[in-house]
C-alpha cells in the first residue's frame, strides 16, 4: 500500500470520530422583530462570541450542554438579554430563536 493511501485512510478514520452540531437562528426584540448589533456568545471551550449586525447568527458546536446567551447595548449599559440553556446530543442542524427582554434597572428588581 502507497503511502498516499495510509493517509487517506486515517485521515478518513480520524474525520469520521469528529461530531458537531449547528446551532443558529434570528434575535428578536420583545415585540417580535428581528433586532441588529446583539451580542450573542455559546460557553464553549473556547467560548465563541459574535455581533448579529442583521439578527442572526450560527455556532458550530461538539456534543455538550451550554448557555446561550444575547445581549444589546445602549452607551455601554444592558439594554436587554436573553438566555438559553441548550443540550446538543447529535450531530445536526438546529434552530434557536432568541427573544431579548429590557433589562430591569435595581429599583423595579
């Protein structure tokens, strides 16, 4: 067997043990519309963190629980959030809509 053919085949071999999945989807405000320049970062190992410019965003991601969370800034200060554990058990494709809500100042918590 060449060399050549070694490779290829434990090159296919080790692909073949690698699993991820896709988590993407749209941020929403609280009235429903799609909302521009979020935050949105997943608690991988390393984390991944992104700015949906337009209200949507993609993570490609292993097997493994994580958080989800959004968040949209006003001059430095929260404006609104939002949260979502997600647990990814297979491969695959998947859609989380993420729905920000104002954030409470201290008096109103």
């Amino acid at each position: 067997m060449s060399k050549v053919s070694v490779y290829l085949l434990l090159l296919l071999t080790l692909s073949c043990g690698v699993s991820a999945a896709t988590i993407s989807g749209n941020v929403y405000d609280y009235m429903l519309s799609i909302t521009n320049d979020v935050k949105i970062e997943v608690n991988t190992a390393p984390s991944q963190i992104i700015v949906a410019k337009e209200g949507s965003y993609s993570f490609s991601v292993p097997n493994g629980e994580y958080i989800l969370t959004a968040t949209q800034q006003n001059n430095g200060i929260i404006a609104a959030s939002a949260r979502e554990n997600i647990s990814v058990v297979d491969d695959g494709a998947f859609t989380v809509a993420l729905i920000l809500f104002p954030a409470l100042d201290e008096e109103e918590k």
